[in-house]
C-alpha cells in the first residue's frame, strides 16, 4: 500500500545518482571547469569598504546558489589575498556518487564560482578558481563547519550532507572570516 | 518574449498521424500554420543590420557599464570568456550511450525525467507531445536557441517522428529583485536564471544522452510546446504564465526526444478570462507594444499577439541603465511569491464556472490594483544596487554610511520605499508611430 504522500518506486534513481555516465562529456562540469578565465576589465569599481564588499559577495554567492558562503585570508606571499568559499546541500556525497545526479552540487558550486570569479573579473579586480587547494580545509578555516574525525566537513545547516566547491582566489579587499591553513 | 515571426511556409495543420494539437484556452489553432524560419527572428535579423544602425551597434559594440550584466548577458559581455553561455555553447555535445535503458512504463519513466529534472534545479517540469507545426523551419545558427547542436535532416514531419516528446523544463525568475523592472536588479534576475536554466537543458540533455536516447534541441517553437504540455498559458503580454511563478519563467529551450514519455495536458489556469478583463501590461507597456484589442489570428493561430519591432526597438536607448524591461512581467498580477494565498487565488478562478469567471477577476484585479499598484514601483536595494536611485546618479546605498565618498558619491541614498521609473510612456510614442 502507498500513502497519497510518499513517493511511487523510482526504478532509475539510484543509476541516475550513482552511475558514471557514459561519456565525460555528457555532463558539462569538465567543460566549466576547462574554461579558461576571462580578462580583467580595465577599470576598477569602488569599493566602499571590505566589510560591505564581503557581504556582497556573499549575498550574490547566496543569489546564484550557494548555500553557505565564507571568506579566507590567505597566507603571506600567495599570490591572491583573499579566498572565497561556497558549500553546497549535497544529499550524495559527489566524491562517491558518480552520475548526474550525484555530481548536481558538483555542477551548483561550478555554476556559482564561475559567476562568482567572473564578477569579480568584471570589477576590475583577480580572481581564478584555477589554483587548486584543500577547499574542505578552507571551508572549515572561514567558519563554515567543523572537519569531524575523517576530516569531513560537518555544517550546522547541511551536517555532513555538503559539497564545497572550489575555491575562488581574489584581490578584491574583502573581510576574511579566517585565515586559511599554509 | 513572445515573438511572432512571418512563417516560412503554410503547412496543412491536421492529419490523421498529426491531429490539430490542444494548446488549451489562450492559444488555438483555426489556421494552416507554417513553420517559422529562425533566421527571421529578431536577434538573427538584427545581426544582419536587418533592423536598422542603432540596434545592430546595440547587439554587436555596446559593452554594458555594469559588471553583473557583463557577465550574465553576452551581447554586452567585455569578453565572453566571462559568460558561462559561452561555455555551454561550445562544451563537447556528449555522445548516446549503446546500451539503452529499457523503459516498459513510460508514466515510471516520465516520473522520474520530472524528478531529475527537479533535483538539477528545474522550477517548471512538463512533457508535450511533438507537433509538426511547432518545429522551427530551419536550423538556428546563431547559438541563441540551441547549444551548437546541429539540425538533422528531414521535414518536420520526420523529425515529430523521430522525436516525438518534448521536454519542457525551465527556471523561475526571483520575485524579489524581479520587482526593479527597468533595472540592472531586474537584468540580473532575467539573466542570471536564463544561464542557469541553459545548464539546466544541456544537464538534462546529457543524462536523457546517457539512458539510451537521441536528443534535439534549438528546432521547436518553446512557446508551442509549452502550451501543449501545460506549462502555463499565453498571456496578453505574449509571456507563458505559469501556475506557480506567473510569466516569471524561461522558456529559451526545450528538449525533443525518443525516450518513451507520457505527455501532460494544457493546464487552465484562468488566464483567458483574467487578460479578457485586466490589460494591466498593455496599459504600463513602455512602448506600447501590447495590444489592448482581443485575440488576432496569426500564422493559422487565435492569439494575442505583441509587436515585437516596438518592443525590441527600444533597447538601444536603455543599455546603460537597463538591458531587459520586464514590465509586461513584473506587473501581472499573476507575479506574485509562490505563496499559499497565490495558490488560494487561482485555485478560487479555476473553480468558478467559466461564465462567472469575469466577476471573479474584476475581484483579484481590484486587490492586485489596491495591494499592489497599477505599475508596481517597488524600492529594490540589493548589494550595491538601489533602484530608488535615478539611473545616472550616484549615491551611496550603505544604510547608516556618513563616510565622505569624494565626487564620485557625494550623497546617501533618500529613504523611502519607491523605485525610480523614467517617466517612458510619455516618450515613447515613436514606437508606436513608426511601425
């Protein structure tokens, strides 16, 4: 028997969200993640003061899809100040769930930092998601969530159901919410 | 928007493999219908410098002032590495995979394309069953409707066969930034869902790619498609109007295909009776470009019918403050939160008997007039923007700021709770005249 609200049998759910899928290419996160950056226009746009600028990153981080949002500094020496980091509601965890389904907060937090960097670009300022880091780590050091014992990110909006995206690396002047380990 | 286009050829719109297909009560096939050529619609033309100087230098050298719309709109990109448009359009199309996946219940197979579709971030899900007379008579080569796909040969007839459902997925605009029409707010709101509902499509695609099955995208008319599946109803404002989100969707795309699916039906949700009466978008339209008569037949199709060139001519004097109108959306009273007293208003019109509907809209425009306004002009502040700035001027939109800005910003922002509208109306006759 089946109550009027529980869901009917869904016989290709699991292949949908466990499967590989065919070929790479029939989902487009490798070609965003590929895609090289786009110039730096050439004029900067004021910034009223990094406090301001974080929460506007952070407001269109939420506008795009993100589901929680932290910033970084980053150590002494990088070659970007900043770090911005987005987590994403992952009922799957993508590093196991390999199919379309699995890899959809993949796909949220590609969508999210390309528009993110991109922006940023648009204002005048660097920003790349090119420099590949520990982004768990990152997002554990901006106060998103706490690493538990296997080293997962652990959130008090999504607990361990979450997926950080990569980390977009700028020198617009933002408010770091941590600084990131070295 | 909805955009009419001078059909390529007539076509017979009935047969005994094609009968004249349902589109519910707003739109209605009384004609032979011909396959509109997508070279003729109005982005194709203008790129040829079919539509005069100022619109070709507005598509093809104007780079927008605002880095939001530089990025979500690529017509006024700075560099079109910074659109993820330009990514989706020229990722590698994927390829089908051998082993097909057997569907022997297309209804178990429909709900679960509804339910992928939602968990990859569709708003609207609904499946049409493909019609000769909604396919486009030609290829779009200019990348607006389809992602680099190329069209496969044969006549429309082949490719229904070919084809025979239709994916309607779409993405809903965000009320809230949607309420600054005129705006860059607004253009975000319109941009940025349009980008994702491009992914959306290419996301579903590849995964209907990866079950076993063909895919066509770029070669049927979406606003055909969607009518028949019941995504929603034509409008005055020639919008689709959507149950949950009103006109505040996009329908850029749809996906044809051969995976056995089991169609919608047309959908009533009161529109034919509320823009019999209501006219609000015709009245507010700044360039006059909705009609205030009744329906016109048009290419063997009842409907209303918006003029386009009005509507589409305007754009070259508004780039710097604003790249997508959206009046005609933002004041229909079917624009509202996706809310349970929303759901209680519509539902209360579905219910009432067809020929009482009349009294009963006379009722919900009255409150959408009283609640709010005959032109929403709503006071929209999101990250720096203010729409209760007069484009132009500068202000510093940081509640509380008593910093010193230099010239550049030399006041705060006034309070108050309604937006800046240039007074459009007013100037717009030109619009109307010329065509």
């Amino acid at each position: 028997m089946r109550f009027p609200w529980t869901r009917e049998a869904d016989p290709y759910w699991d292949a949908f969200i466990q499967r590989d899928p065919f070929h790479p290419d029939n989902q487009v996160n490798n070609a965003i993640r590929a895609w090289p950056d786009g110039s730096v226009f050439p004029v900067k746009k004021d910034v009223h003061s990094p406090d301001v600028m974080s929460g506007h990153i952070k407001e269109l981080a939420r506008f795009l899809g993100a589901g929680i949002t932290g910033i970084v500094r980053l150590p002494e020496g990088s070659e970007h100040p900043f770090g911005i980091v987005c987590a994403f509601q992952a009922e799957d965890d993508p590093a196991q769930a390999r199919g379309h389904g699995g890899q959809a907060p993949v796909q949220n937090g590609l969508f999210v930092t390309f528009n993110l960097g991109a922006v940023i670009r648009e204002m005048g300022y660097r920003a790349t998601t090119k420099i590949l880091v520990d982004a768990v780590q990152f997002a554990a050091a901006a106060g998103l969530g706490r690493l538990d014992g296997d080293g997962r990110l652990v959130t008090a909006q999504f607990g361990r159901k979450v997926h950080v995206a990569d980390v977009v690396h700028t020198d617009l002047p933002l408010a770091p919410d941590g600084e990131a380990p070295a | 928007m909805a955009l009419s286009i001078e059909p390529e050829t007539p076509r017979k719109s009935s047969s005994v493999e094609f009968p004249i297909p349902d589109l519910g009560r707003t739109a209605r096939i009384v004609g032979r219908v011909g396959n509109v050529d997508p070279q003729q619609l109005p982005h194709p033309q203008n790129m040829r410098g079919e539509l005069g100087k100022a619109l070709f230098n507005w598509m093809h050298s104007t780079i927008s002032p605002d880095p939001l719309a530089r990025v979500a709109f690529e017509r006024h990109a700075a560099d079109k590495n910074n659109v993820i448009r330009t990514t989706l359009m020229k990722a590698p199309k994927g390829q089908i995979s051998p082993e097909r996946v057997p569907v022997d219940d297309p209804a178990a197979m429909t709900r679960h394309i509804k339910r992928v579709a939602r968990h990859l971030g569709a708003d609207v899900i609904r499946i049409a069953r493909s019609h000769p007379s909604f396919m486009y008579g030609g290829n779009p080569t200019d990348g607006l409707t389809t992602m680099g796909g190329d069209r496969p040969d044969g006549t429309p007839e082949d490719l229904v066969r070919r084809f025979p459902f239709v994916i309607v997925a779409s993405k809903a605009w965000d009320y809230k930034l949607m309420q600054a029409h005129r705006h860059h707010i607004g253009d975000a709101a319109y941009d940025f869902t349009l980008e994702r509902g491009n992914l959306l499509h290419s996301s579903i695609a590849g995964y209907v790619q990866d079950l076993g099955y063909h895919v066509l995208r770029g070669a049927m008319n979406p606003q055909a498609a969607a009518l028949a599946a019941g995504a929603g109803e034509l409008g005055r404002n020639g919008l689709i109007i959507s149950e949950k989100f009103g006109p505040r969707i996009h329908l850029t795309d749809v996906i044809m295909t051969d995976l056995p699916l089991l169609p919608d039906k047309p959908i009533d949700l009161g529109v034919e009776d509320f823009c019999k009466v209501c006219r609000k978008c015709a009245v507010t339209c700044p360039t006059n470009s909705i009609s205030f008569e009744g329906k016109q037949t048009y290419n063997g199709v009842e409907k209303y019918k918006i003029k386009w060139e009005t509507c589409y001519k305007l754009r070259p004097y508004t780039v710097q403050y604003w790249a997508q109108c959206l009046t005609c959306a933002t004041v229909c009273p079917y624009t509202k939160p996706n809310t349970w007293w929303r759901d209680l208003a519509i539902k209360s019109l579905q219910l009432t008997p067809i020929p009482l509907r009349p009294v009963v809209v006379r009722g919900l425009k009255w409150l959408d007039d009283r609640f709010w306004g005959t032109l929403p002009n709503k006071r929209v502040r999101w990250l720096d923007y203010d729409s209760g700035i007069k484009p132009g001027e500068k202000a510093c939109t940081v509640a509380g700021c008593t910093a010193s800005h230099g010239e550049s910003q030399t006041t705060q922002a006034a309070g108050g709770s309604i937006g800046y509208y240039f007074p459009l109306k007013e100037n717009t006759n030109r619009f109307t005249n010329r065509v």
